[in-house]
C-alpha cells in the first residue's frame, strides 16, 4: 500500500482551484447577488456561510487567519516607537541617550514589570553594598 504525503502548499493549491466554484455555489444558494469578491471581509463571510467551508477550506483559512495576523503583531513595534518618541520629545533636553534607554524599558514592559516583587528586588539591591545595608537596614 502507497500512503501519499501531502504538504500544506499542494492542499492549499488544490484549495485555492476548488474555491471559486465553492464562492459561486453560495452566492446562488444564499442569493447574496454578488459579482466580484473585493474584501477579505466577504471572503470570510462565504466561508463562514456553511460550516463545511471552513473544514474543506482549512489551510485557505490557516491564510487568511495569518494575512490577519501581521497587522496586530507590527502594532506593537510602532506601538513602543511611539511610547519612545512621546518620552524623548519630553526628556531631550536633559537625558542622556544611556539614561534614556534605562527609563524606556521599563515603560515598554510594564506589564512584566507590574509581576516583579518589589520587597525582593529592593532587599537584593540593598544587600549587594555594604553603605546601603548600614543606611537602610536589614531588610
């Protein structure tokens, strides 16, 4: 017995020469009156028409939800520039470029940084220097 392989590109190909008759079948059987598929909106809404579209269409839809993807993941490099660009436009003047860095970190992770604790991290501060342990203390 053959047990044939088929890679994600040739399914996908297969796919992408069924889809256009799919799309015209339930455009007549739900008398959507379309003529020309312009928006990946409407791509979305054929396939999601029948319940069958998203499984025979699996790896056309692993596309599209990708294609959807990309613009959430660059929103947040532009999404830090922007934090940086808001904080240098106020620090200019008096921070240098090391400092400046310093302070955009923590701004731009704030989330991991809200998960610190911060009784560890300042008894670890103090503790490494033997003018701290004398000025505050054991902590």
């Amino acid at each position: 017995s053959v047990f044939v392989v088929m890679t994600d590109d040739v399914l996908l190909h297969d796919e992408l020469m069924m889809l256009p008759d799919y799309f015209l079948s339930i455009n007549k059987e739900k008398k959507l009156g379309l003529k020309k598929i312009t928006k990946i909106s409407t791509v979305c809404q054929l396939l999601n028409a029948q319940q069958i579209g998203k499984t025979m269409f699996y790896e056309y839809c692993k596309l599209i939800t990708l294609y959807l993807t990309v613009p959430v993941t660059t929103v947040t490099a532009e999404r830090s520039f922007s934090v940086l660009n808001r904080r240098k436009t106020y620090l200019r003047c008096t921070m240098s470029q090391q400092r400046l860095n310093h302070i955009i970190i923590p701004h731009i992770h704030k989330n991991k940084l809200d998960l610190l604790d911060l009784k560890s991290v300042c008894s670890d501060f103090i503790s490494k220097n033997e003018n701290r342990k004398t000025f505050f203390g054991a902590v």
